[in-house]
C-alpha cells in the first residue's frame, strides 16, 4: 500500500494535516538530528522496554523518547504513527532511518545489520 503524501490531500487541509502535533514532531526530529539511535515509546509497553534492554545489553546509546501509556497522551501518539507511517511502539531509528520495532531491532543485531548501519564504511 503506497502511503498518502500532501499531495494528494486538499490544498486547505495541509497546515492541518502538516501541524499536527508539531512540537511533538519537531522534538522527534531534533533528537534524530543528534543520536544515532532513537527510541520513541510509551509507559507500561513491554515492546518497547525489549527494545531498550536490547540495546542498554549490548551497551549502544540511544536518546528515548515517551509519550504517555496506553490512556493517555494518544494523539501525539497517533501524530507520530502519521508521521513516521510506522503502525506501532518503540520506533527505533538508527543515523535518522526508521528500522522498525522492537522485533527488527533485533533482527538487525543478530545478523550484524545494526552493526554496519551504526558504523558505514569510509568513503573511498
């Protein structure tokens, strides 16, 4: 399934659509702009909380980012399910790319991807 861009939603509801929790958004993306890694989850998740320990084992540092639990603070919750197009919590993104979940995260460290996207190769 392709996911909607601006583009294809009435000109007058863009700002709407686009300031939506912007703060939100902007926090994500300023600490996206300074980790490798980011961690955005909620309270109580025990997804999220795979994740963390995942990363705290293998000692990777990371920025983490919550946002309420399972009753509260959900539209900022759902402002950045819109945002990123990923469907749930913890959203792991490593050098600014979403890598997915929980289950991808460690997907990516047992096969060493993590690894490889933590340390790219000099440029020749």
């Amino acid at each position: 399934m392709k996911r909607l861009t601006l583009s294809n939603v009435l000109p007058e509801l863009n700002d709407t659509v686009a300031g939506y929790h912007r703060s939100v958004l902007s926090e994500i993306e300023q600490a996206l702009s300074q980790s490798s890694v980011v961690v955005v989850g909620m309270t109580v998740n025990p997804f999220v909380k795979k994740a963390r320990k995942a990363l705290d084992d293998a000692g990777i540092s990371y920025t983490y980012l919550e946002y309420g639990g399972y009753f509260s603070q959900w539209k900022p919750r759902l402002a950045i399910k819109m945002w990123s197009g990923w469907p749930t919590f913890p959203q792991v993104f490593v050098n600014g790319a979403l890598v997915g979940g929980a289950q991808d995260l460690e997907r990516l460290m047992a096969d060493g991807r993590l690894n490889e996207l933590l340390n790219p190769p000099a440029a020749a």
